[in-house]
C-alpha cells in the first residue's frame, strides 16, 4: 500500500512539472472591478470587448433582455472611459440589437458590432451613430425560419405523436446553405487590413469570410463547411496582421487559419497544450482534456485578439479549460494563463479578449456575465 502511494504521489507531481515545464505561465494578474455601472443597468453574458485608442472600453453585452425565455432579445452596448466610469448606452432600441456577439473598434474609432441574433453588422461612428449595415434583420411581419426552426419544430411534432418523416441527420446546416453577398447566418466577428478592407467571419452556419472594400462594397467571400485547407466549422473570430495576412478562429476544428487578403489559403496552426486533468471543469459544461475536434476540444479558438504595432502577438482563448494562450503569428505558443473557475484570475467561458498592449488586455466571459481586465504583474 505505501508503495502503491508514493507511486501515486510521483505520478502527480510529474504530471504537474510536465504541465508547468510546456509552457511558462503568463504573469498576470485580475484587477478587481475594472468598471462602474450605473445602479440601473447590469451585465448578462459579455459577447463582446473592445478599447478604443483614448483607452475608452466598449462591452457588447446580452443584457436587457426583452421578450419570452426562449428567444429574447439580449443585447446592450456599453462604454466606459479609461478610468472604467460609465460614459453612455450606444445604441438603445436599435433594430439590430438581438442577441449580441463581437464589439470591434477600427483604425479610425468607428465602432463595429456583429449581433448574430439579427445577421447584422454594424458601424457606428465614434459619436455613436449608425453609418453603415451589412446584412438585413428577418421582418417580424411574417415568419422567417431560422436556423433551427425545421429540426425543432419536427422534433417537437414527433414527441406529440405527429407522424413526420425526419431525415438523418437534420440540422440547420442540411442542406448546406446557400452563400449570398452582404446576406449573414450567425455572424461572428470583423477586423480591418491596411488598405481599409473589412473581413466578416460567417460563422456558425454559413462558414465562410466575407470581405467590403473600403468603400464599404462587397467584394468577396470564400471558404464552406469542412475541415480542409480554406473550409471552416464555425469560424468564430478574426484579425489581421501588419503584413495582411488574415488571422480565422476556426473553433470547430480547433485550429487557426491564415489567408491573404484574396482568400488563398497560407497556413494553420494548432494551439496544443496538455491540460491537467486535475484542473476544474468550466462553470457550467464540461470538457474532454484529450479532445481534438469540437467548441469544447482544449485549444479552440473562441476568442481572438492581435496586440497594436509592428511586432504583434496574438491572444487566444478557449471554453475548456479556459485558459488564454499569448502566441506568435508562426503559431508558437509563448505562455498560458488562467483556468476555469469563478473567482478573479479564473475564467468562465471566454468569448471575447480585447489586447490593447502585451501587458494589459480586457476578457469578456458568458458563464460569469464578466469583464475582467487583466495587467502584468510588476
């Protein structure tokens, strides 16, 4: 028996220094309440952070829920200056606002947000008014099936004893849906090349990257479902480099694809790094440490930030084991910070990462309906 201890005692501590000797630990640390809200307004889930280049923090948040349980409108847009005091409410009753998903600032302070409830994205200019849309919310004068009407509804008529031909494997995306210019289906994100392009990350049915001019024209698109060089399973996040070079979170594969700027495929890598299986499980959900594929799989992409500059890096956050993952544009990963939980410093569902330096960048979690500002330790 003491044997079979020690044996035990030395196969966790090596799996520990086998964990912590892979990749350094970043030295960061939470500050406590980094924004002030009013008494009147709260947080639900944060799909979205971004900061302007006054250090202003917008948060796109799926608070002020209106309507039913199911199928709600949650969005909210909201902005705090750099000492995080609340500045104003962007945007309320907008038409767009339906289930909020990335909030994005480009060169100029515009501010963009992708609202993938309503399949639209917006910019509005720095004052806070609308200038441009792409795609069209679906009219409430009649019904628009979305996504997921067909399968449910089948399903639902099924356990009431109503006989219906189902066909295998019936999901919102059989059959494949048909990709139309400026025309969104759960959109994910945007970012901006040097020349004033706009990428759209399309992202959870139509799986694909949509690219406007900078005159605001739809030039492009290119990519489908799959899992090859240049096809996407739910293409969750994006950022480009200095060099044009197209940054996509392809979640579902658990990779990160690189395009120029006309689509052609560059290159892809994978963030791998061992999980302790010892290591709680996110809030809510769990998470396979040996996972490879899926939303769930360690290492996929859920957030996507690259830092200002010439030499950037990236930051990249996953769901499990919800850690976030400073890397190079080659794909090195340069150090680890963080794990699930629900206390400063532990993440609960990382859906959004804002980097305006290396040492200071802004998470927006939906399982702990939090932003948390994270500084290098001095």
């Amino acid at each position: 028996m003491k044997q079979l201890f020690l044996a035990a005692v030395f196969l966790s501590l090596s799996i520990s220094q086998a964990f912590s000797q892979n990749v350094p630990e970043l030295a960061f640390e939470s500050v406590p309440n980094p924004l002030k809200l009013p008494n009147d307004i709260h947080f639900g889930e944060i799909a979205g952070v971004a900061v302007n280049s006054a250090g202003h923090v917008f948060i796109f948040s799926r608070g002020n829920s209106v309507g039913p349980s199911y199928m709600a409108s949650a969005a909210q847009l909201l902005e705090f200056d750099s000492s995080g005091n609340f500045v104003r409410e962007i945007g309320k009753n907008l038409h767009a606002w339906s289930y909020a998903h990335a909030v994005r600032i480009d060169p100029q302070d515009n501010i963009w947000v992708v609202d993938k409830g309503s399949n639209m994205i917006l910019r509005f200019n720095p004052q806070g008014r609308v200038d441009w849309v792409f795609g069209r919310k679906g009219e409430a004068s009649h019904l628009v099936v979305p996504p997921d009407y067909e399968p449910v509804m089948a399903r639902m008529l099924e356990r009431m004893g109503v006989a219906v031909d189902i066909p295998e494997n019936m999901n919102p995306r059989r059959p494949l849906p048909v990709h139309r210019d400026n025309d969104f289906n759960q959109p994910t994100d945007v970012a901006w090349d040097s020349q004033g392009n706009s990428y759209f990350s399309d992202g959870y049915i139509n799986s694909r990257v949509g690219k406007a001019n900078a005159r605001g024209e739809w030039v492009a698109s290119w990519g489908s479902l799959g899992s090859g060089p240049g096809q996407f399973d739910t293409p969750h996040g994006i950022a480009v480099s200095p060099d044009d070079e197209i940054y996509v979170a392809d979640r579902g594969n658990r990779r990160i694809q690189v395009f120029d700027t006309d689509g052609n495929y560059l290159r892809e890598f994978v963030v791998s790094v061992p999980v302790d299986p010892t290591e709680p499980k996110p809030p809510y959900g769990g998470g396979n440490p040996n996972a490879t594929r899926g939303a769930m799989a360690p290492g996929a992409p859920d957030a996507l930030c690259m830092t200002p500059g010439a030499n950037p890096v990236l930051f990249i956050g996953d769901l499990y084991p919800g850690s976030i993952y400073k890397v190079s544009l080659q794909g090195e990963v340069l150090g680890v910070y963080g794990h699930a939980g629900r206390n400063l410093g532990e993440f609960g569902w990382i859906h959004a990462i804002a980097c305006p330096s290396e040492d200071e960048i802004w998470v927006g979690e939906l399982i702990n309906w939090r932003v948390q500002k994270l500084v290098t330790k001095l």
